[in-house]
C-alpha cells in the first residue's frame, strides 16, 4: 500500500494514495500529537568577524533588542559578541534553526556586523535551571541589556 494525502490525482501520478487512519481517531487529535507543545529553550549564540568600532558594535546590538523581545544579555568586543536570549520552539531543532538565522536575518535591519556564528548553545528551561542551582550553568554575567565584555 502506498501511503500519501488522499484527493485528487496530481498531473504525472499513476495510482490514488490511500492514507490509513485510525477508528476513533480524529484528524485533530491526530494533528495535536504530531506537533508538541511549543516550549522555552535558552540559547547562547557567539559570533565573531573582522574589528568593529565599539559604538557601532553597541548600537546594533541595541537594535537587535529591540527587534528581538526575548533578548536577554548581549557581551561585545571590537571582533565577537556573545548573545543570550529565550527561544520558543516546538523542539531542539526548530529552537536551533532559528538560533542559526538570528545573525543573519537581523543583519540589515539591525546593521549587525559582517561577522559570522563560530558558536552555539541550546538546551532546555529544565537542564538551564539545573544547571544554575548546581553551580555550573553560565548566568549571565552582566545584568540583562547589552554591556562589552
């Protein structure tokens, strides 16, 4: 049996797909254990380029907060910076993904660097906290908001 989405035959197909479903189960419940709940993962992105004037490094970052709400803790110097914000995402791929493109979706608008991600970190809310009550997670090591290193 071939599985597929059922309907009507594409141009160039030779058989009709036939989709199994379950008795008693509806196409939603279906859907609703195909996608989890979206949750919180923390990630830590570093990048890192040619020398940037400090200001300049600063004022984009700045922009990047604002663009971006759940930026916590941005660290720079004159050739990387080091970004620590919340994702919500479906897993750790999806939060990953996205950690991937901040830098250079952001990159026009928030006039970021030409610099490039040599680093990245995403893990849980649970293993974050974890990791903080026992003395080995990386709290931010400024207040929150955007501070050189």
């Amino acid at each position: 049996m071939k599985r597929g989405r059922p309907g009507p035959l594409s141009r160039g197909t030779a058989e009709r797909a036939l989709v199994s479903v379950d008795a008693g189960e509806s196409g939603a419940a279906r859907k609703q254990e195909e996608r989890p709940d979206p949750r919180l993962w923390h990630v830590t992105l570093s990048v890192s380029g040619p020398h940037t004037p400090l200001a300049e490094v600063r004022r984009c970052l700045e922009q990047l907060a604002r663009d971006h709400p759940f930026l916590l803790t941005s660290r720079y110097a004159t050739d990387h910076a080091e970004i620590r914000y919340w994702e919500q995402a479906r897993d750790l791929h999806d939060a990953a993904a996205m950690a991937l493109r901040l830098w250079g979706e952001h990159r026009s608008t928030a006039g970021l660097p030409p610099w490039e991600t040599v680093g990245l970190e995403v893990i849980d809310r649970t293993t974050y906290h974890q990791r903080l009550a026992e003395g080995y997670g990386p709290p931010p090591a400024v207040p929150v908001g955007v501070h050189p290193y």
